[in-house]
C-alpha cells in the first residue's frame, strides 16, 4: 500500500459527499469562536479553516504511536474523514457544538471537537493549557464492559 502523508497542499477535499453550506470564515469569526470556546485555536487550524471552513479530507489517514491499540479498526492506522466547519447556526455540525457532543458521551475535560462518529474522536486538548493544545484520538474500547476509552 501506497502511504500518502499531507505535505502542505491540497488539505481539502472537494469530493461532493462532503459538500456543507458554505460558511467562509474571517478574524472576527475567529475571535468570536475563541470567546466561546474560551481557547486560543491552533494558527495552523485557523490558516486551513480560512482556505475552506470543514469538510472532507484529501489525507484522512494517520499513523497512531505504539501502545493500546487494540479498539482501532486497523491498528496502528487511524482514520478521520472530515473536520468539522465553524459557524454559528443550530441546525448543523459545528466545532462550536463541542460542549453539547462531549455531555452526551460523558467525556470530560476541556476539549474541542474536531470530528467523531461517536465511537471515535479527533479533538484539541485543553485540559492543561489555553492555547496550543495536543491533538488527541479518542477510541471507544469495544473489548471493556463499561464505557472505557483509549486515549
């Protein structure tokens, strides 16, 4: 197999599955989502988002580092096919729906969601700092009789 890693270009997909209302994103925005989310976003995240605000990926595979890896589909490959867009509208996904996604799970700790299924989570971990957060993968264990998590 072929591994394809994000070297810089083409971060976005423009595959049509993934199409959302298109909210195009400015420092305001930025600023506005920081107070809410009361974080400092990644500039590396902020510069991406303004290229496109969400959607599906064109790299949506990453390596996971050696350890518990065991309630991952394929081991050490770890998948995420979209990011979530910001906006402030009730009726569709947003990064600013974080808070409401982590209490329906019970997880917590200061993080923003970037994507999940549920089942998986990609967030920005907060817990410990208010800026330049770890980008963390969270995996349900399938293998535990209560609702533990690999992290």
């Amino acid at each position: 197999m072929k591994k394809e890693f994000y070297q810089s270009e083409n971060f976005w997909s423009n595959d049509s599955k993934y199409k959302r209302i298109d909210y195009p994103i400015n420092d305001e925005i930025i600023k506005k989502t920081e107070i809410i989310l009361d974080v400092k976003l990644p500039s590396s995240l902020v510069d991406l988002m303004k290229i496109k605000n969400g959607g599906g990926l064109n790299y949506p595979y990453f390596i996971l580092p050696d350890g518990d890896t065991e309630s991952i589909p394929y081991g050490e490959r770890a998948r995420i096919s979209e990011i979530d867009p910001i906006h402030f509208e009730n009726d569709d996904m947003s990064i600013l729906s974080s808070e409401e996604l982590l209490k329906e799970v019970k997880l917590t700790g200061k993080f923003v969601v970037l994507w999940t299924d549920f089942h998986y989570w990609v967030v920005l971990d907060y817990r410990s700092r208010s800026q330049d957060p770890a980008v963390i993968y969270i995996a349900e264990n399938f293998s535990a009789s209560t609702y533990d998590t690999t992290e």
